[in-house]
C-alpha cells in the first residue's frame, strides 16, 4: 500500500460548522447525551427450538469445507492507495461480480468473533448480500451471507440465507428476512445485523441448519423446509429495538465491533445524503463477552455509553480503533473517501482513496488491518489496507 496525500480541512472542531462534509443546514459537530439512545433486548426467539428439533444442524466449519464459488486475488488502485484485493466469481454460470439482483453490504472477520482473530483455527470473512430485485414483496428472498474460507487459495465461499423464525398459523415456521443489512459484527457464536429503522437483529450461528432444495422459503407443501435453494439458513435469535428514541432517532446504517474498548463496544454510524437537513452521528453501545449480548439493566435496556454528531454527508462504514475513527464515504458514481478523525480534533480526507461504492468496514486487532468493500456493479471487491498510513 502506498498513500500519496491527504487533504486536512478545517472540520469537525467543535466550534466550527462542518463548511465541506455536510448540508449548510446543518449544526457543528458535538457531543451528544448518549442517555437519550436505548435499545430494548427482546428474548430469545421461542421458534428456534421447535424448528432445531426437526432441522439438521451444521457448523460454521461444516459451511466453509461445502463453499462453491471462488475468489479472485488481484491489485486495485484507489488514489494514491493500492490495496491486494478479492473479487467475486464472475464465471459464465454464476456473476456476483456483475448481478444487479443482489448487492453486498456489511463485513465482519474473525478477529471480530474472537480476540485471537480465528474462528475454530479459521481465517474466516462474513460478508452481507442483500436482494435488490423489483419483485413482490413475497418473492424478496431477503439477506444472504457469504461465508468465505481465507485459508482456501483461492479464496472460497458459500451462501447462507437469514431466516426469521415465527409462528405460521400456529406452527414454527421461518421467513425471509428483509432489510438492508448494510453492516454487520461477528461476535462469538453471535451475528448482528443493522436493521435500518428499528435496531439490530441477531442470529445465532450455532443453529445454523441443513434444508432441502426448492424454491420457496421455509416449510414445504409436501415437507420438509426450503429456502429458495440455498443449502443453508442462519436463523434470527433476538432483537434489539429503539426504546424512547429522540427525534429523529438514530439511523442504523452500518456497524462495527470496537474490540479496542473496555468492554468491547458495537458502533453504530448513519448515512445521509447532503439534501437531509438532520444529524450524522455515531453511538456507541457496550457488549458483554460472557454472553455476547449488549449490556442491559435489569429491565433488558442498553443506555448507549458515547453519542457524537459528526454530520458528515454519505457515510458508509466505519472503525473506531483506540479513539480514533476510520470512515468510508461514497461520491455516488466517483471513487469513495476515506476519513479519519479523533472526535474533537479535526479530520483527515483522504480524496479518492477507494474504489466507488464503498460500504462497511471492519478492524482486525490482531494483524492491524482494516478491510471494506464496495458495491459497485462490476467493481465488487474485499479491500484490506493498514490504516496506520492514514494520519
């Protein structure tokens, strides 16, 4: 990697209005009362345990020695950055480089899962695939995870569908799950997912089960369970819903594990457009290792423990690594940003530096590299950079 230069604006100081990053309309950055930003924890999904009785269950390992598409390693240029990077298969029978059915959000690693940055000795990515088709909302098959094997060379994946399981008439059932999914955080055995409007959804990796082939999703006419021909699903364990919101309440656009905090902390950002007159900001919320849950008082309610109004236009993904944050911003159809900031200080912008379309980001501690990756149709790629070229 190398990085050829920076442009160091005055933002982000808290006695100066964000003149570049955001809408005139807007207000400075700011600390913000973290109080007023709670999540309400629902219990554990009761249908899960029905449905574990009549679906075979398989492992994370189990889903990573079965993948079925490769990756391919090659250099990527952003300005003044280069990154080795991965991109989707784009064979003649299958193209997640190119599709515009579905398109890649969120990422999170193994160094999220566990401190020692493997799963069960696995180098391991999770990356989230939203369906983006014009399709009744029946037909929307909804989130799909890419599980992909960084110790395969070449690099190898395989698709597990997110499912909710539900009561159907009385019957445990499970359905697709639609939302966005633009970030996610790997942590244990537990997944969260943002769910733009109303929090976070988690799923539980250790009741990852085996359906049969078909095209429908969830119980099967003749029987049996399907879920539209992926061999796999990952079923949704709990919620986390806004309690109290303040106006507007917080968007929950992208997420990321903050494993350089005590206790580890999941950091929630919000993307908006230069023509939203509201707030940009940041929240933090605490996570307990014991049980991979956030921390709650003992009416199931996590009290953020930071909130920052940032008000910067069109961000994407972030990190924050020993106080200091790492943002992907997206240009629309240019190459994307990366900015970096300590609150209260001003904010480095690094102009071009990715690819277009950049989305989430994710830290690992244990080797000091920070990956995103774009959406872009035909420019789909995992990008990995050591931040510490970035002032």
């Amino acid at each position: 990697m190398y990085f050829q230069s920076l442009l160091r604006s005055l933002l982000f100081s808290p006695l100066l209005p964000l003149l570049f990053l955001s809408s005139p309309a807007t207000t400075t950055a700011q600390k913000l009362d973290e109080t007023a930003f709670k999540l309400k924890e629902s219990g554990y999904n009761q249908y899960i345990a029905p449905l574990s009785q009549l679906l075979p269950k398989a492992s994370v390992l189990e889903v990573l020695a079965a993948t079925n598409h490769d990756m391919v390693a090659l250099d990527v240029l952003g300005l003044g950055m280069s990154y080795r990077a991965t991109r989707w298969e784009n064979s003649a029978s299958f193209n997640d480089f190119g599709t515009t059915s579905w398109y890649p959000q969120g990422i999170s690693t193994s160094a999220d899962a566990y401190d020692v940055g493997t799963y069960e000795g696995k180098r391991v990515t999770l990356v989230s695939w939203y369906d983006n088709r014009d399709v009744p909302a029946a037909e929307n098959k909804g989130v799909r995870i890419a599980f992909v094997d960084r110790d395969k060379s070449p690099d190898a994946y395989r698709y597990v569908l997110l499912v909710e399981p539900y009561s159907n008439a009385g019957t445990a059932d499970f359905r697709s799950v639609k939302v966005h999914a633009g970030g996610i955080a790997w942590y244990g055995n537990s997944l969260y997912i943002v769910d733009t409007d109303n929090g976070f959804r988690v799923f539980d990796l250790t009741q990852i089960w085996k359906v049969e082939t078909g095209d429908g999703i969830g119980r099967k006419a003749g029987g049996g369970f399907s879920a539209a021909n992926y061999a796999y699903v990952l079923p949704q364990s709990r919620t986390y819903t806004p309690a109290d919101p303040p106006s507007p309440g917080i968007r929950f656009s992208f997420v990321s594990l903050d494993r350089t905090t005590t206790p580890d902390s999941l950091v929630v950002g919000e993307y908006q457009p230069a023509s939203f007159t509201g707030p940009r900001r940041f929240v933090r919320w605490s996570i307990d290792y014991t049980n991979r849950q956030l921390i709650t008082n003992s009416a199931g309610v996590a009290t953020a423990t930071w909130a920052y109004q940032v008000n910067i236009d069109r961000m994407q993904g972030a990190n924050s690594v020993n106080g200091k944050f790492y943002i992907s911003r997206s240009n629309g159809g240019s190459n994307g940003d990366i900015i970096s900031w300590v609150p209260g200080n001003l904010a480095n912008i690094a102009g071009g530096a990715l690819p277009e379309g950049p989305e989430d980001m994710s830290y690992d501690k244990t080797t000091g590299t920070m990956y995103t990756l774009t959406e872009a149709v035909n420019g789909r790629y995992i990008l990995p950079f050591d931040p510490t070229g970035l002032p």
